[in-house]
C-alpha cells in the first residue's frame, strides 16, 4: 500500500509542478516597454496634423527670414536707419521658429517618452528666450517709431543707443528667464488605461514648494510679456492718433490752398470736388497786345520759378511716404505678435495648472485645441517675411532685381 502511494506520488508530482509553472507564466507581468510605446504611438498619430503644420512653418520661417537676412544685410546696405532692426529681428524671428518647432516635434514623437530631462530644458528655455527676445525687440521699435513719427524734432534713437538697447534685451532675456531651466523638465505621468508610467516636457509640480515657485515665477513671465505688450500697443496708438491729425491738416491744407488758386482753368480732380471754390474772376485787359505779352511772360515766370519747391515737396513726400509704409509694416508686425501670444499666454496658464490635461483625451477637443495654441506662437515668426515684401517697396526692388539676374543668366 506505502509502495503504491509512492508511486502515485512520482507520477503526481510533475504534473503539479507543471501546471504550477504554467500558472505563473499566466500570471506573468506583461512587457511595460511595448505596453509605454503602444500608448506613445496612440498619442503621436493623433498629433500628426500638428506634425504637419509644424514642419511647413519650420520650412517657411526657416528659409523665409534667412533670405529676408541675406536681402537687408547684402542687397540694401544704404538703407538702415529705419530698417535698422529688420535683419536683427528675422535673426531672432528665425532661431525662434526653429527652436519652437523642435520642441513641437519632440513632443509630437515622443509624447510620454520624452528622451531627455536636458533637452526638455534647453528647447524650452532657448523657446521662451527667442519669443521674449522677440517681444522686447518690438517694444524698442515701437519707441524708435513713436520718436520718429510723433517727436521728429525732438532726440532721436542713434546707432549707439540701438546698440546698447539690443545688449540689455539679450542680457535681461536671458536673466529672467533662467528659472525655466528648474521649473521645467521631464515629468512622470501615469495611464490610468494601460497602467503604465510614461514622461512628459512639462512644469515640474512636486514637491509643493517646487509648485509655489512656479506658479510665482509664470505670473512674474506673464506679467511681463503683458505689460511689454501692452506698452507696444500705446506707442502705436499715439502714432496712428498722430498720423490720422496729420492727414487731416493736410487735407485741410490741400483745399485751403487750392481755393485761393488763380488757375481757374485747371479741371478739378475728383477728390478734390468738395474743396471746389468758385474761381476768381480774370482781370480784364483792355491794353494793347503788349501788356498781354508782358502778363504772360510774368505767368510763365512764376510756373518756372514755383518747380523748383514743388520737386522738393515731392522728394519730401516720398521719404514721408516711405516712413509711413514702415511703420505700418512693423505696425503689423507687432499686430500679428500680440495676437499669436494671447494663445500662448493662456495655453502656458492651462499647462501651469494641469500639465497632464493635454494627453486625457488625445482625440478630444481640449488636445485639438492645445495644438492650436502651440502652432500659433510660430506662424507669427513664420509670415513675418510676407510682411517684409508687402510693405517695403525696396525689399520688393531688391527682389525684383535678383529675379531678372536669375532670368537674365538662364536666358545666356
């Protein structure tokens, strides 16, 4: 009886051992890595129209402001007192564009498997330089255009205080901005759906004194850029006051001076109908042929001796012509970056207060419009370019000019 129970046993034994291996190998934890880059892929394919975007506005800002370097710095160096700051500012327009859609893309391709806690820091600090650098960079030139337009008689911004303005932007931009370089990096995130941990570019929140300084230091960022903005926008406001009190004096000028003309017989043009007077009546000559003579040379005399002025006045007009059409150009310019930063002001809000929102529901409409907000500050540095060409009729000049080269050569 012994014998048969142990034998019963040795056959039992192996089969037990068996099914208990097979048992754990059920209950095995399963792979986290393919499970981590099963969620990243699912997040990065809903991010690939922002890929898109981004890789476009990389080409455009890139190539774009290189060559708007290439043309103010190369082609028109007898022209830089008021464009001045067009090449510095398509420098900075540039390293922006590039950094902001590196960082995009980073983020786009590895969601929540950021590579590297120094390269979440150094694209996020070199960012927010460039886009800050930027902002600073339009206030100077609002100053230097409110001067220029408004206080022409007054002292205006020389090349050396240009200068010395574009060594303190970059010497407080990159001051001010260093807090980013701790309150910023990789950050661990968990899926609740596939319960794994994955890392993210984000605002570092723990421990709770990390998250009071950086609440600080964001409404001491934000609080800057808007008041920055703010200043940007009351120079351009007395300028534009400035320039609409000066057309309507000369409008007033134009129709005073024209009532009280003694060439009747010159046609009214349309515009000017409703400065329309009734022209004077001519003096009757009831002399001989000679006083007729005599009074058409002297009319003749007074047409020579009134060219000279009115060539001058002309020549005037083109220069004031020309500083009015690059104020509105940095005017747009300007424009266009308060409106592109207002998205970025309340998408860095958003990120502050819950980092981890934007990958809740990569196909919902919070993640859409987060993709939204994070292309906006880089088509502003992207179309700056377009501006340069729509505005300044040199730049158009200096374009035209390389076209009929290239032409001209193909033609050879």
């Amino acid at each position: 009886m012994l014998q048969a129970l142990k034998e019963k046993a040795a056959i039992l034994l192996p089969i037990s051992l068996i099914s208990m291996m097979t048992m754990q190998n059920w209950t095995s934890p399963p792979d986290t890595g393919k499970i981590l880059r099963q969620w990243n892929d699912e997040i990065s394919r809903s991010f690939t129209l922002s890929t898109v975007v981004h890789s476009v506005l990389f080409s455009v800002g890139t190539f774009g402001n290189l060559f708007i370097i290439f043309i103010y710095n190369f082609k028109m160096k007898g022209y830089k007192d008021d464009r001045y700051f067009i090449p510095i500012l398509a420098v900075v327009d540039m390293l922006a564009c590039i950094l902001s859609t590196w960082f995009a893309l980073n983020v786009n391709i590895f969601p929540v498997v950021f590579p590297d806690d120094a390269l979440c820091k150094c694209l996020l600090y070199g960012n927010y330089v460039t886009t800050q650098s930027s902002i600073f960079l339009l206030v100077v030139i609002s100053i230097q255009r409110f001067l220029k337009i408004c206080r022409p008689f007054q002292k205006q911004m020389t090349l050396y205080w240009k200068r010395v303005s574009l060594v303190v932007i970059v010497i407080v931009t990159t001051v001010i901005l260093i807090p980013e370089l701790i309150f910023y990096g990789k950050v661990p995130v968990k899926s609740e759906k596939y319960n794994v941990t994955g890392y993210i570019c984000g605002p570092i929140r723990q421990p709770e004194s990390m998250a009071a300084g950086l609440i600080s230091f964001t409404a001491a960022a934000l609080s800057i850029s808007v008041i920055s903005i703010a200043v940007i926008v009351i120079m351009y406001l007395y300028i534009l006051k400035h320039l609409l009190r000066q057309t309507r004096v000369r409008k007033l000028n134009h129709c005073t001076s024209f009532s009280r003309s003694d060439a009747s017989d010159v046609p009214v043009p349309e515009e000017d109908k409703e400065c329309e007077s009734p022209p004077p009546k001519r003096q009757e000559i009831n002399g001989n042929r000679e006083k007729e003579s005599e009074v058409k040379v002297a009319n003749d005399t007074l047409q020579v001796t009134n060219e000279a002025p009115k060539l001058k006045r002309s020549s005037g007009s083109k220069i004031k012509l020309s500083t009015r059409r690059l104020t509105f150009m940095f005017m747009t310019i300007s424009l266009t970056n308060v409106v592109s930063n207002i998205p970025t002001i309340i998408y860095v809000i958003l990120c502050v207060n819950d980092p981890e929102a934007w990958f809740r529901n990569p196909y919902g409409f919070l993640q859409q419009l987060y993709q939204f907000m994070r292309a906006m500050r880089v088509v502003n540095h992207a179309l700056n370019p377009f501006v340069y060409g729509l505005f300044d009729g040199r730049f158009r000049d200096e374009i035209r000019k390389l076209c009929c080269k290239s032409i001209s050569k193909i033609d050879l």
